[in-house]
C-alpha cells in the first residue's frame, strides 16, 4: 500500500577526505644522518623518535658555550668584588691622613714661628707639606672617582657577558635537541625521504618525511546554494544564526567510498566556509568521521550523503515496485475488482528503501511488489499483503 509520511530529503556531493593535520618534518641542523626509528607507513605516537643526527658537533658546541658562561659569571665575581677600588679608597684615605698630618704641623708651627720660636724656614717646609698632601688627597679622591665609574662599567659589561653566554647555552641546547627529530602528532607515517647516512640540513631544512593525523578524518565538500539553504532553515539557530547544538553533535553525514560501499561511521558537521564561491555559487563544508582503523587515507574520493531538509506528507512507493525504462517510470496499480493496471509515476529522490513520488498514485493506492513477469493491465489478480522484505504478489 502506497504511503504518506513526513521524510527527510538527502543530497550527494562528491567528496574529497583530508588530514586532520598534516606536518612536513624537516632537519633543522645539518648533520650526517645516523638512524632512522620508524617503518615506512607506520602509525607512530607524538615525542616518537623518528630519526637521529649525529649529535657529537652539537654536544662540544654546549660543552663550548657552557664554559663562556662559567668565565662571565667569574668575570662578574670580580668585577663585583671592587679589587681596584678599594686599594683606592685606601690610598684617599692614606692622603687624608698625610694632610691632616700637614694640618697639624702648620697649625702647630705658625705661632711659633710668630714669636721666633722656630726658624720661619721650618714653618715654610711645613705649609709646602700640607699643600702637597692636599694635592695628593684631590687626586686620591680623584681616582676613587673614577674607579667607582670604571667598576660599575665592568659590573655592567660582565652582566651582558652572562646574558650572551646564557643565549649561546640555549642555543646550543636547542641545536642539540634538534639532533632527534621527534613526531610532532600522533599520526600515519609516510615513506622516509633520506635514507641513513646522507648528510641533511646544509644550506636549507630537508624533508625527511610527512606525518599525518588520520584519526578522525576530514571531508571535504561544495553544497550549492539552494541545499545549503535547506540546510540553514533546518540546523541554524534563528536568534544567533550558529548551528545547533545539537546539529554540531548530531551524525548525519554517511561516506560512500569509491567502491560504493558506505563507510561504517558515520559523520558531524565540523566547519563551512564563510563566502560562497561566486563562480560555482557553492559553499565548501568540512566534516569529521571517526577513522579509528585508519581505513581511510587523506586526498580519498568518495560521495558524501546527508538530509538537507524535510518533506511533509510525502507520498512513499517502494523501490521493488518500480518499473524503469527508457527513463520512464511505472508502478502496476491493483485496483477494484482486482485489476491491474499501469501507472506511471513522477520521482523526486529515493529515501531508504522507498522512492518519494510527486504523482501518479495517491495513498491508499496497492502496488505489485512482485510477479511483474506475470501480470499484464487489465488482468485480475488474487493480491496478498506484502511487506518490503518480500511475499506481496
């Protein structure tokens, strides 16, 4: 019996699998070659060794810019522990004493002198005295000065010294790192690119290999505008304009691989692109599908299927009841009396097991689901209640 439900509407579009992510792996120091830690195609897991470069260089060259640090972190000591200006902090305190000496010998000897208690001679060697201790202390005081700026100079070239060091150390552990090239993601490896032995990274950063991450895999697909519409109306949130929820969650998508069987996971709505292309006026969409065996493989064709909308009473006819040729489409109608007759029917699209039908029968309508070769309009028949998985004649 001909039905009348509401069904959802599917679309196909040829679809193109990707990686999730794709990673070049590449020498980032030059070196010879020395090992290889992987089978050609082979799955492998993040912080994987892959390959391994002679690395003794690149240990000296840290061994090397260790001891640079260790000397300017020496060379600071030093210039923190003011050698220089200390021993000329004492000299300008040597010089104070020598002309407070002087001060006493001229204050002492001046009154005398006065009253002829002692040669004028010996107060004029006494006022020379002080004048040169004076000098002296200038210049001592002088040399502190100077010091004082030439230490803190030191002090300042020594810290900059350290910073350089610690760079190079860095650096050179960085470069050491870089001798085992690890796998950046969990992934499907692909065919090593050097074979051991070569020397790599001269002059540029040599593809060793490419690693990919297949679990799960993308496809990737363009709707025209009127599905994409359809499928806006249905999975669009009216107030903010992003997909549902529920829409993000829901695994609607089905992947019809190139030998026509349907791939066992199913699909959810990952992305869309933000414009239509304005010269095919289509919009490019990206799913996800689980790929936990690694079945599928990046850059795969295939047909992605999914429903774009819904159908309100829509009149249903099962499949094995339409007759096809030469592009026309018929059913064979038991009607009163059991006759049979030849109707034919407009199709819009398939929907399970079942064709959705424009026109041509209405619900209620029979149909000869089997024992085509048999029956011929106009004939009677003695029906029986058939099902879609067979017995109905």
């Amino acid at each position: 019996e001909v039905t009348q439900e509401t069904v959802p509407i599917f679309a196909e579009y040829v679809a193109r699998t990707e990686a999730n992510a794709t990673v070049e792996i590449r020498a980032r120091v030059e070196g010879v070659l020395e090992g290889i830690f992987f089978k050609d195609g082979s799955r492998v897991k993040k912080r994987q060794v892959l390959f391994q470069i002679e690395p003794a260089p690149y240990e000296a060259a840290l061994r090397d810019a260790e001891a640079k640090l260790a000397k300017a972190e020496a060379d600071l000591y030093l210039a923190q522990k003011n050698v220089e200006l200390v021993k000329a902090q004492a000299g300008e305190a040597q010089a104070k004493a020598q002309l407070a000496k002087a001060d006493q010998d001229v204050a002492r000897l001046r009154p005398l002198a006065k009253e002829s208690a002692v040669p004028q001679q010996e107060l004029d060697t006494a006022i020379a005295s002080q004048l040169v201790a004076q000098a002296e202390l200038d210049a001592a005081a002088a040399t502190v000065q100077n010091t004082e700026l030439t230490t803190e100079t030191y002090v300042l070239q020594a810290e900059a010294a350290i910073e350089g060091a610690k760079a190079a150390v860095v650096t050179a552990e960085l470069d050491l790192a870089y001798t085992r090239i690890l796998s950046p993601i969990d992934g499907e490896i692909g065919r090593k690119l050097v074979d051991q032995g070569n020397l790599v990274g001269r002059g540029d950063s040599t593809l060793l290999a490419v690693v990919s991450a297949v679990e799960p895999m993308k496809a990737v697909f363009s709707i025209s505008e009127t599905d994409y519409l359809a499928m806006a109306r249905r999975h669009l949130s009216s107030e903010t304009g992003e997909v549902k929820p529920e829409a993000e969650r829901e695994r609607m998508f089905e992947l019809i691989l190139a030998d026509d069987s349907v791939f066992p996971e199913k699909g959810w709505f990952s992305a869309a692109e933000n414009v239509l292309d304005i010269e095919t006026g289509t919009l490019t969409m990206e799913t996800t599908f689980p790929n936990p065996k690694h079945f599928l493989r990046p850059n795969q064709f295939a047909r992605i299927r999914f429903p774009v909308s819904e159908k309100e009473n829509a009149i249903l006819v099962p499949q094995r009841a339409v007759l096809r040729s030469q592009g026309a489409n018929t059913v064979y109608l038991v009607g009163e009396n059991n006759t049979v007759a030849l109707r034919s029917i407009s199709i819009q699209t398939t929907v399970g097991e079942n064709v959705l039908v424009l026109e041509g029968v209405v619900p209620g309508d029979q149909v000869v689901l089997e024992g085509h070769q048999k029956v011929r309009p106009g004939m009677k028949v003695v029906p029986t209640a058939g099902t879609q998985s067979g017995g109905g004649q």
